[in-house]
C-alpha cells in the first residue's frame, strides 16, 4: 500500500499547480465585455459564483472604475469568452477583436506621486489641516513618500511634511 500511495501523491500534487501556470502565461487574450450601466459589479458577482463552481474557463476578470459598462476578461480564446458571458444577466455583448496589454496597463500599476515631484516645484495641498493652501517643496523623502513643503499663503516660512499623496501639482 505504501509503494501505491507515495507516487500517487507527488504527481498529483506536482503535475496540478504547473499546467495552469504555463497555460495561462502563453495563451491569454484580453476581452472588452459590455455590461448595463452601474451592473459591472453584479457580473462580477456572477463570474465569481461561477469560478467557485469551476464552470468557466477564464483566467481573470477586471473591473475599472473609470471605465462604465465595460468589463476586461481574459481567456485563452473568444470562443471561451462567449460561452462565459452568453445568457448572462446584464451583459449586453462584447467589443470586437482583443485588448491589447498597453490599454490597461496603466489600470494595473500604481505610478509613485512621489515619482512626479520636484524640489522647488509649486503644489496645492489637496488634504488634510492645510488643505486648499499652496507650497512650495524644498525635501522630497522618497522611502516615506512625503515631501517637506514651505507654505506660501503664510505670513512667515513655515516648514511642513506632508504626505505626498495630499500633493497636487500646479501649472505655473
């Protein structure tokens, strides 16, 4: 019993995890799916109960809150995509041909705001006690990202660190 329980353990446990890693790196397709208005969260619900049933056969789904009525799936191929979404509840179709990667990638990866700024640059504080009020940046601290600002609506220079995330650049 021993001999037929221990190659049967490595191979189910080894073969499982590494074909859908490699399937899905070579063959992924991005996918524009019209969706009602306002109802992009409820089909996601519906992917999801869908995904947890094994029913599909999709790679991921992505919403973007500056997108309306649009969902992006990726699938290894249209006809998978379709058969996915077809008789769906709020689904109204799909946009023609694939995405391309560059599309939403922007979407994906969060740029540093530190990244952005200068030493001497002019900024509006947009949060937090000194907000609506406009500075100057003398210290930038990339690691903590925030930025040590001279207030320029003060009477006198007054040196404050704020988080760089309550920054906004101003077109001078």
């Amino acid at each position: 019993m021993s001999e037929s329980e221990s190659p049967t353990e490595p191979v189910v446990e080894s073969e499982s995890p590494t074909e859908p890693v490699v399937e899905s790196g070579i063959n992924s397709h991005l996918y524009a799916v019209k969706t009602t208005g306002g109802q992009e969260k409820v089909v996601m619900r519906l992917l999801e109960a869908k995904m947890k049933l094994n029913k599909i056969d999709i790679q991921s789904v992505l919403m973007i809150d500056d997108i309306k009525g649009y969902i992006v799936m990726e699938a290894e191929d249209p006809q998978k995509m379709f058969g996915t979404i077809q008789g769906m509840r709020h689904v109204k179709g799909q946009l023609r041909g694939e995405m391309e990667f560059k599309e939403i990638e922007g979407y994906l990866v969060k740029k540093s705001i530190v990244s952005d700024l200068e030493v001497n640059n002019t900024v509006e504080i947009i949060g937090g006690p000194f907000k609506g009020m406009k500075a100057t940046i003398t210290r930038i601290d990339s690691e903590k990202e925030e930025a040590v600002v001279v207030l320029l609506d003060a009477s006198y220079q007054l040196p404050v660190t704020v988080d760089a995330n309550y920054l906004k650049q101003v077109a001078e």
